[in-house]
C-alpha cells in the first residue's frame, strides 16, 4: 500500500512538471529513467536551459541547493517522509 501512495505522488510529481515542460508525462517519465536530460533541456527556453545545465554541471551548488530547508521540505511534499 506504501508502494501504492508513493507512486501515486510521483505520478502526481510528473505530471505537474510535464505540464510546465510542455511535455507529455510518458515522454518526461521516460526521459527522466533513461537519464536523458536534452530531452527534457530541449523544452524549456534557451536561456532556462543554459541555466540549468550550469547548476547541474556544478555538483556542490546542486547538493547546497538540495540539502537546504527549502528543498527538503518541497521533497517531502512531493515523496513524503523516508525515514
């Protein structure tokens, strides 16, 4: 049944980023477990792209921006607690 609730909020997860994407879920899902991020860079504007290919490519401004309050307690929302 966790299984279940957790799966339900990645669906949900999913399907509200595909929608600011422009994508569709299926193709973000899938873009997202193949590792595939042009796919999903390719949807947002240039300029947004660049960005987050930059912060990507810079591993401790990823992990700061992940580790802080804001961050977590935005994951929780979305995944819930796995503690």
């Amino acid at each position: 049944m966790n299984n279940n609730f957790d799966e339900k909020k990645m669906s949900n997860a999913i399907n509200m980023a595909s929608k600011k994407l422009g994508m569709d879920p299926k193709q973000l899902l899938n873009s997202v477990q193949n590792d595939d991020a042009q796919n999903i860079l390719k949807n947002l504007r240039p300029e947004d792209a660049k960005k987050l290919q930059d912060f990507l490519s810079n591993k401790t401004a990823a992990n700061n921006a992940l580790s802080s309050d804001k961050a977590q307690s935005i994951l929780k929302s979305l995944f819930g607690n796995k503690n």
